[in-house]
C-alpha cells in the first residue's frame, strides 16, 4: 500500500461564495433570529401577565396612574365613571377587577384603557358623541380591554422583551429596574386586530344588553372612517393610531348583531346636560 501526500489546495479556506453575500446572508440571519426572539418573549410576557392576580395589576398601576391624571370637572369624570360602571355590570369582569374612569381634559381625539383597569376618555373624544349610546359603545370598548387583560399582556410582552434585551446587551439590573418604574412602558397603548375585535363584541353586548339595542353604536366609527376616507389631516389622527378602524369594523357590528337577534334601531339616548355642555364648549 501506497501513502501519498496531497498538495493542500490554496483557496481550501476562501468561501467560494461573494463574502458580501456571506455577509447580507449572515445579517439576514441574525435579523430572522432577533425577529423570532422578539416574538416569542412578547408573547410569554402577554401570557403571564394574563394570568397574575388582578390584584397585582392593581398596584402596579396605582404607583404611576396618579401621574397622568388631572382632576378636571369632577362632575365630568363623575358621570363618566356612573356610566361605565353601568355598563360593566353587563360585562364578565374577574371578581377583583375594578373600572376607574379617568377624564382628561385634551383637544385630542381618543380613548385608551391601561393596567389596572383606568380608563382614560379625552375632551376631544366627548365632542365628537352625537349621544350617550356612541359614548357607551367607545366605553364599553375600552372595558372590554380591561375584562380581556389586554393592557396587562400588552406592558408584559413589552417589559420582558426590553428586560432580556438589557441583560443581553449590558446594562444589567439597573436597566431592569428603569424598565420596571417606565411609564413609557406602562402606558403602551395601541392592541392587536384581535384584541380589537374581541374588545368590539364584549362591548356591542354590554350595549345590546343596557340599551336593548345597538343603535348609535356605529356613530363614532362612521364618523372616524369618514375622516379618514377624506384623505386630510384631522384631530382624528390620534384616534387612528391606537384605535385601527376600519369600515369593516362597522359591517362587523351590523353582522354581529342580526346573528345575535339584537335591534339595530332603537330610541336613541342624548348625553347628560354636563357631558353635552362640554360638548358644545359650554364648560
């Protein structure tokens, strides 16, 4: 038997691919990698933190709500909170949940519940009511949120994807406190088409069942597709950003109730004279 020792070819540690290929291919790996990373952790924090005591949620969010409330017309905020809580008498809450309404006295057009269940509705937002029947749909949306513990997944997806990035990426412990007390965080608005739409059917029930029908419901809908079918700028812009409406969504309400047998006319119920003095620029 023979023994012969080949000549080592000199390109036998070159890639015989474009290195700039190589590097867009390995690039485009770790983008992949992140993407998933990213997903899966939001994903696990939304699932725990949907399943911690309401109680806990409660005293997370009552260590940084006061910051962001004001006590504008308390008769105001009053009436809004007499609303919603008849309101969530119709809605499956958990036994410890709680609904505490919030009015902030904002040009802005908008709605948005966060952890523990607070409930922020804007002057902007009450302007635009034609009656109480659109408000307590807009309400019962933001109620919905709450009874889905859609505000608690959302900030926990959120604070366990930044709190593994900061201990990837330095940082450490002080990093995961910051993130902890962020009310950045904690007041992350803004849920996904799913959360949307379930938050749309809690609320179109609770309003079938208070009213006995689901008239006015698809008033502000109406209204903010409109705006936006214009293709201009409105004060409707921030709604758009944490409320994705689509005409759809109307349709959906139309479907929903003809399936569930409830009327889509009805008396029609005007706001309180506080909510309509306000409206008409009167407070």
């Amino acid at each position: 038997m023979k023994f012969r020792n080949p000549q080592v070819p000199d390109d036998i540690n070159v890639s015989r691919h474009n290195p700039f290929l190589d590097l867009i291919l390995m690039a485009g790996g770790m983008i992949v990698g992140f993407v998933i990373l990213a997903a899966f952790l939001i994903w696990l924090g939304g699932t725990l933190a949907r399943h911690l005591p309401v109680t806990w949620e409660h005293r997370l969010a009552d260590l940084f709500v006061g910051e962001f409330s004001t006590p504008d017309h308390p008769q105001i905020t009053a009436e809004l909170q007499a609303l919603a809580d008849r309101l969530a008498a119709h809605m499956e809450l958990e036994p410890d949940a709680r609904v505490v309404v919030h009015y902030l006295d904002s040009d802005q057009v908008n709605a948005f519940a966060t952890l523990g269940g607070h409930v922020f509705i804007l002057r902007g937002l009450i302007e635009r009511m034609p009656n109480e029947n659109a408000l307590a749909m807009v309400m019962a949306h933001e109620i919905g949120h709450v009874a889905n513990r859609d505000p608690a997944a959302q900030v926990g997806g959120v604070l366990l994807l930044r709190a593994v990035m900061a201990l990837l990426f330095a940082g450490g412990a002080d990093n995961v406190s910051e993130i902890l007390t962020s009310p950045e965080a904690l007041l992350a608005r803004g849920f996904s088409r799913e959360a949307e739409e379930t938050a749309d059917e809690h609320a179109l029930a609770a309003v079938a069942a208070h009213y006995g029908h689901v008239a006015g419901a698809a008033s502000l809908f109406e209204l903010l597709a409109e705006s936006r079918g214009g293709g201009s700028e409105s004060d409707l812009v921030e709604f758009f950003q944490t409320h994705p409406l689509e005409r759809n969504r109307i349709a959906a309400i139309a479907e929903r109730a003809d399936d569930e047998g409830w009327a889509r006319d009805g008396p029609l119920t005007p706001l309180s004279p506080a909510l309509q003095a306000l409206r008409d620029g009167a407070l």
